[in-house]
C-alpha cells in the first residue's frame, strides 16, 4: 500500500509531488493528456493586479514559498526553469501614472512597485506615457517543468498516463483501492478536468479559456515582458509569447479565430514593426466563483482531497496550497480559510 495517489499532472499535481518527496511518502499519479492550462501558461509570477493595481491575493506569501521552490525542481532535474523577468506596465495616460504613485504609497504594495517612471526606450513599441516596473518578477518555463516531472515519475514507476476512472474507486477500512494500486489516501488534482468528477461536483468550479499566440518579431529585441492590454513575454530567438483572452463560454482546448483576431488586434497597438505568427495555444483555466483556490478534505470521504481552481496564477499558488493541503493531512493543520472547500461543503452537507 502506497501513501497518496495523485489524480493529475498540472502545477498543482507537480506542487503535490514534491511535497510528498520531501516528507518521504510514497505515491503514484495517474494522468491524461486532456488538460492543457499548465502547460501552455506563460507562467509569470507577478504580485500585482495590474489592472487595478492591486496586490493579488495572499501574493507576498505565496512568492516568499514559490522562489525556492522552484530553485529546488532545477536542482532535482537538473534544468533552468526560473527565469528572472522585469515586468513593465504600460501606461495609457498621465492619470494612470498618477494612480501608480498613489498605488506605490499602500503597505504591501511598496516592496513591488517601483516609484519612477521608465521612458520607452525601445522605438519598435508605442508607449509614449512610459513605463512602471514591477519588482520581484519572473517566469516559471512550466512546459518544461511537466514534460520533465512526467519523466522523472517514469523513471521511479510513479506515473500511470490514463484517463481516471472514477467507476473503478473502491473505500475500504486501511483506505482505498483503484485497479492494482491500494492507497491511503487520495487527491484530485484534475484542473479544470474536475468538472467530471462525481465525488466533487457541488465545488463552483468555472472554465476561463484562455488562448496565446507566439509570434517573431526579429526587430523587437525587447528583455522585458510588457503589459498593455495583453502580456508581451520574451521567449528565445526573437520569440515572444503573447496572450492572453479570456472567455468563459467556449471549453474546448481548440484555438480559435476570434481569439487569434482579437490578440492581433491589441498587439498592432503595441508593436511598430512587423511580426509573423508562428503559433496558437489554448488552454481551459480552472477558476473559482469567488476567485479563490479549492482545497481541503471531502466532507464524507475523509481519506479523499482536492487542490485546484488557481486560475491563472497557478506557479505562484500551487507551492503555498500544496503545502497547506499535506499540513492538513499530516498534521491536522487548518488551511487558509478563504480557499478550504468547506465554504462550500456547509451548504451541500448540512449533515
């Protein structure tokens, strides 16, 4: 009988994996190849809202866990996958460089955001009201980081790539049981593939697609990712990756048009050069009514977890709620209460 078995591969399934190495417990995962989110995500990490200018969610603890976390999977596999990236904001106007001083004055937000104004030096971009840059920024190259946990699973007989069949869950009195593998416990860590799940579907768990375009832009030569009103994040050999829509209708993993059309759009206001689009990514983000993560412990199931809904913040979330779900398995420590599912299950398990 193993420790844990794993349902999922994402950021989060990944955030699970490890923790469970560095507790020493054992575990298996079982994973298809329908959900995409994570590994076509530009994977920025970035405290700040930029919208509104305002600090995200639980974000300084969140970033204070996720640095050496990651620096500790390039160590184990042996790979670059924390890129440093200054993050600039483009401003559209002098009122909203006034509203980034005042937002620069906030507790909390002053660690983040600079208090001068860059002036574009770049000719092939159009920001003639300059720049602000958030500090403590980078980017997580989270296709890489699963392509090479998939193979390092493999190579330890950890991984089992199939689709999950819920049917075929059996509970007895020492835990559970799926096809060969007897487990203690169990958790869900299907992204937006949860929707299918039959043990958690009272969970509000919403889809936000969300498309991507890689363009080369050889006469860019830009270092640093800009926001406009899209993410422009340097790649390599004058690549960028450009992104993203968001759309809550559409649940397929298929680019579209219109997405490809609209991205175009906004990058024709950005860029004063010419580009050539080289290809279209589209992934269904796991998002939350409340725009909260869901985690914590099945209300009548108690051998049975889930871990998801990140959303689009997934790098900097998964190692801080990964970390809270094993504390609360293993230790019985209470998990942050704005993101334990039992403000839902109160509603559906009066009982």
């Amino acid at each position: 009988m193993i420790d844990y078995l794993i349902v999922g591969l994402g950021i989060a399934g990944v955030s699970f994996c490890e923790r469970l190495e560095q507790s020493g417990k054992t575990y298996k995962v079982i994973s298809d190849a329908s959900q995409t989110s994570s590994l076509v995500a530009g994977g920025l990490y970035n405290p700040v809202i930029l919208k509104r200018f305002t600090m995200a969610w639980n974000a300084k603890e969140q970033l204070d866990l996720a640095i050496p976390f990651y620096q500790s999977l390039e160590r184990k596999l042996k790979i670059k996958l924390n890129y440093k990236l200054p993050v600039l904001r483009r401003f559209a106007s002098i009122e909203e460089q006034n509203m980034w001083f005042e937002a620069s004055d906030k507790i909390g937000l002053k660690d983040f955001l600079a208090t001068t104004i860059q002036r574009n030096q770049n000719p092939k971009i159009d920001a003639p009201f300059g720049f602000g840059e958030v500090l403590h920024t980078g980017r997580i190259d989270t296709a890489k980081l699963l392509l090479s946990y998939k193979e390092y699973l493999r190579s330890k007989d950890r991984f089992v790539q199939e689709t999950f069949d819920y049917g075929a869950l059996k509970f007895n009195v020492d835990g559970l049981g799926y096809k060969s593998v007897s487990a203690r416990q169990i958790v869900f860590a299907e992204g937006y593939g949860m929707k299918k799940n039959p043990f958690f579907d009272f969970l509000p768990l919403t889809s936000t697609k969300g498309e991507y375009l890689t363009v080369k832009v050889p006469d860019l030569n830009e270092t640093k990712a800009i926001k406009s009103s899209i993410f422009l994040i340097p790649w390599e050999n004058d690549l960028y990756r450009i992104g993203a829509t968001y759309k809550w209708k559409d649940t397929t993993n298929l680019p579209t048009k219109a997405s490809r059309s609209e991205l175009l759009q906004k990058l024709d206001a950005l860029l004063k050069c010419d580009y050539e689009v080289v290809d279209q990514l589209a992934g269904i983000r796991p998002t939350v009514t409340d725009r909260r993560p869901l985690v914590g412990q099945h209300p009548k199931n108690k051998n049975m977890y889930v871990l998801n809904g990140f959303g689009s913040r997934g790098v900097m979330i998964a190692p801080f709620a990964s970390k809270q779900l094993l504390n609360l398995i293993e230790k019985g420590v209470a998990i942050h209460p704005e993101m334990d599912i039992s403000r839902f299950t109160k509603k559906h398990f009066k009982n």
